[in-house]
C-alpha cells in the first residue's frame, strides 16, 4: 500500500479509453457502483445504472464484469438482465460469463463445515447486538452491525473477530475473517477477488491479445485484492486504472480515487455515451 491516490484524471483516462480497442471493466458492486446504505436489499441499481451498463457493454470492444461480494441470487435478480456483462458472486466463488444463462462454481467449496461453528460464533454476537443481523450466503458468512448503536457495534465487533481468529487457527479450513463496511464476513482465504481477476485477465475474453485498456474500480478492503492483481499483472501500468472509491483515507494499492459511487456511475456513463471520441466531455 503506498500514498493515497491521486483523484482520477479523466482526460488521461478518456485518451486512453479512445486509443484503445480491447477494454476490459472489472467493477465492484456496493460503495462502488451504487452507495452504501443500512439495508442490502435495496442497493439495487436504479434504471439509468442499467442503461449506462447496458450501453458500455453493447460496445463490441468492452468487457465488462461486476465483482461483488454478493451472493448470485442477489446479482442474478439485480443485474441477471445485463445479458452481455460478466457476473462474478462471493468474492469469485461463482462466475456467470457474459452472454450465458448458467452460473458455474468456480471451484470445488466443498468443505463448509467450518460454517456451523462461526455461525454460532455469529449468532452468540447478533443476540447481544441489537439491529445487527447474519447475512448467509452460499459460502461466506457476514454479520452485519451497521444498524447497531455505533459504540456497541464496534466495541463487538472487535470482541467476535478477537474470538473468530482464534477459533480459525484451530480449525482445518484455511479461513480468515474481513473487517468489511460495518461488517464481519468470514470466508475461505483463497476465495477472493484477485484470483478472479487473474483468471479474467488470462482469459481475457477468449481473445488472443491482452486487454490494452483496464479500469478497475472498487471501495473496500476487499476490492485491493483486484488492485493488486493488476499491479503485478503483466499489464502495461499506464493503461491500467485502478481507482479506490470513497472519502476516506483507507490505505490503497489504488493509483487512482473518486469520492463517490454517483462519480463512477457519472464516469461510465460518459464512456458509455462517447463511443469515438470523449476527451471534450471531461
Ligand atoms: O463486493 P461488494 O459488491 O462491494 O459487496 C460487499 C458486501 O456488500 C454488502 O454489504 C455492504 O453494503 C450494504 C449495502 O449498502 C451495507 O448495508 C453493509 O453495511 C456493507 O457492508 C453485502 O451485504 C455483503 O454481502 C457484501 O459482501
């Protein structure tokens, strides 16, 4: 992690956009693409999100994937309608390919045993906390205590994840436990959003050449480990865009920032309306 990022040059973005002929998108969900709020179930994109994703994603030479933490059944319901956009649920464990129906497993999570024990871990911290609730989903596990008052939440969760660590080193399943937004969320530790990106970037596409534009944009601790993976790709850095989304000065591998998922959406909308040339929009 290295000094806080520069706010985004556009017009150095917009130029590199319009040079380029195979771009790929990789875009996270919450806090990125639409604002965090109390509750989950109404992060959802409003019908101007999907006409500009619809749009960028109907350019022939844009690749675009949303990676979220969200489980598939959320971004299926939510975002299943952008036909031509990749789908990538919990952190990389479960992938719909653009221009496919089915969602696929991306690896064999066979062992969710371990899920019992935090489970109760979790519940022993929901019954103490009052307006936090368990989010289950089809591998990872969140508690969520935004809507707690903040000084219990926080002093709690700093309590369970002290209490998740040592459980987790006594357990086989390689596991770790994130602090997300107001969040706790335990997971196998090889499931993340850098192995994802690797895997689109090899593939990138089906196509013989590697992408030679990237913007990559995301907001949380789990977004870096995108960040990271195009760092130490072997993508050309200068036409790669890596841009941590928030007010906050959360330490980054990002290069590049922007206050607010209503800017990411403003940006992806001026690409989406500017197929040849953008840099007068800036
Ligand atoms: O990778 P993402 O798409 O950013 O998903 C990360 C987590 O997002 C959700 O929780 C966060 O957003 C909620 C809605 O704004 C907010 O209420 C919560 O406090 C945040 O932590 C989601 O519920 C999780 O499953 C995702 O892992």
């Amino acid at each position: 992690m290295g000094k806080q990022p520069s706010m985004l040059d556009f017009s150095q973005l917009a130029d590199n956009y319009h040079n380029s002929d195979a771009r790929l998108f990789l875009l996270d969900w919450d806090g990125t693409l639409t604002p965090i709020v109390g509750d989950p179930e109404v992060a959802v994109p409003t019908p101007a999100d999907i006409e500009v994703l619809e749009r960028l994603s109907s350019n022939p030479k844009n690749d675009i994937w949303i990676i979220s933490g969200r489980n598939s059944a959320f971004l299926q319901k939510h975002l299943g309608c952008l036909g031509s956009v990749g789908l990538s649920a919990e952190h990389g464990a479960f992938v719909r390919l653009a221009n496919h129906t089915d969602w696929e497993t991306m690896s064999p999570w066979a062992d969710i045993t371990w899920q019992e024990t935090i489970m109760a871990i979790f519940e022993d911290y929901a019954a103490k906390t009052q307006g936090s609730w368990i989010e289950r989903k089809s591998i990872a596990i969140t508690w969520h205590y935004r809507n707690a008052l903040p000084d219990i939440g926080l002093r709690n969760s700093k309590e369970c994840k002290d209490q998740i660590e040592q459980c987790i080193v006594q357990m086989p399943s390689n596991l770790e436990v994130i602090n997300g937004k107001m969040c706790l969320e335990v997971r196998p530790r090889d499931l993340n959003k850098g192995v994802i990106v690797r895997s689109i970037i090899m593939s990138y596409g089906g196509r013989v050449a590697p992408p030679d534009f990237v913007l990559c944009m995301g907001d949380d601790v789990t977004d870096e480990d995108m960040f990271k993976a195009i760092r130490s790709s072997s993508l050309s850095p200068e036409r790669c865009f890596t841009v941590s989304v928030g007010h906050g000065s959360r330490p980054t591998t990002a290069s590049w920032s922007l206050p607010e998922p209503a800017d990411v959406m403003d940006l992806l909308g001026k690409l989406a309306a500017a197929p040849t040339k953008v840099h007068s929009e800036f």
